[in-house]
C-alpha cells in the first residue's frame, strides 16, 4: 500500500482535470472541493480555495470505502 500511495504523490497533477463537487456549486457556498481522476480507481481532492496545498491522494480502496462511508451516514 505504502509504494501505491507513494506513486499517488509522485504523479505531476498539472493537467489533472478537475471536477467540482455538486455539493459546492453555487454563488453563496464558497467552500469547494473537487475531484481529479487518477485512473484505476484512484482520485486526488483539493480545496480550491487553497490550491497552495498539495492536494490529497486516495488509493481505489480508500476511496471506495470513504464513498461507502458517506452515502451510509458515518460521517453525518
């Protein structure tokens, strides 16, 4: 897991192409996360706000379990 997640963080993003969440569009939500694909099921999120932090690298496992999470309510 530790060489895959390394190989996340080692990829050059700058032609990512990112997708802003549905949950953060309109005029009066200012936070905005967005999704890039990184292929085979993994992903990279960043705050658009704060696009001097290097955005965060999720594995297609970890991703998966996260989505799972969420649509589940374990976050709420």
């Amino acid at each position: 897991m530790r060489a895959r997640k390394a190989e996340l963080y080692a990829r050059d993003l700058a032609e990512a192409r990112w997708v802003k969440s549905s949950k953060s569009a309109g005029p009066y939500r200012p936070d905005c996360v967005e999704v890039a694909d990184l292929g085979g099921g993994a992903v990279a999120v960043r705050d658009s706000n704060n696009r001097d932090v290097q955005p965060l690298r999720f594995t297609a496992e970890e991703w998966t379990a996260f989505r799972d999470g969420v649509r589940e309510g374990e976050f709420g």
